[in-house]
C-alpha cells in the first residue's frame, strides 16, 4: 500500500500501477468520491437521457415538435453536466490517469475521524 497527499503522486501511483492505494488528503479524497459518484450516475443517466429522447421523439408524432425539442434541451443539459464531471476530474489528474482510475481500480471510503479513500486495482 502506498499513501498519497497530492494529485501528482496519485498519478505517478497510478502509472507504477500500485495495488492499494490510500489518499490522506482530505480534498483529493472528496474529489475522488465524486468522481466514483459520478460513475455510477453517468450510466444511470445515460439510460435517463435515452429513454427521454425517444419518448420525445414518439410524443411529437402526436403533439407536434414541443416534446421533440424539450427532449433534445434536456439531453443537452444532461450531456453537459456530464462532461463537466469529466473535465474537472481529467484537471485533477490528468486525462491516461482519469482512465486508468474509472476501469482499473475500485474506489472505497475508509476511515472514521478525517475522510480517507482507498482505491484498489481491479484484478
């Protein structure tokens, strides 16, 4: 196991391709769990942003372009809130970091008294 305080040693953890790694930065732990949050929720709203798109395309058959085009404004704010998550964690770490962290490694809380993240690699 190896701990980190900063962004820049979690990157070269990363690249070293460490097994366990535990973060005791309390500000790069929480952007890290946003991060995982953020994970799971693209997915969940990815499924969202398509179900809505193609309700909105079957409703304007019916009631002309207003569901079409409430459908696309609703993906777009969707998509952006998305990449926005994406961007701020690629300017955390860096973008081969980012990648390496959302499909090799498993994130999890550890720690009571100061907020501590653990991030494992996936075997």
């Amino acid at each position: 196991m190896v701990a980190v305080q900063t962004g820049e040693e979690l990157i070269r953890a990363i690249e070293r391709n460490e097994q366990e790694i535990l973060i005791d930065d309390e500000e790069l732990a929480r952007r890290i769990l946003r991060f995982k949050r953020m994970k799971v929720f693209t997915k969940r709203l990815l499924i969202g942003v398509a179900v809505v798109a193609a309700m909105g395309i079957l409703l304007s058959f019916f009631f002309g372009e207003v569901p079409a085009l409430l459908a696309a404004a609703l993906t777009s704010l969707a998509v952006g809130a998305v990449l926005i998550e994406i961007l701020l964690g690629m300017r955390l770490i860096g973008t081969a970091a980012l990648y390496a962290l959302y499909k090799k490694y498993s994130i999890d809380l550890v720690g009571c008294s100061t907020l501590k993240v653990r991030i494992i690699r996936i075997k």
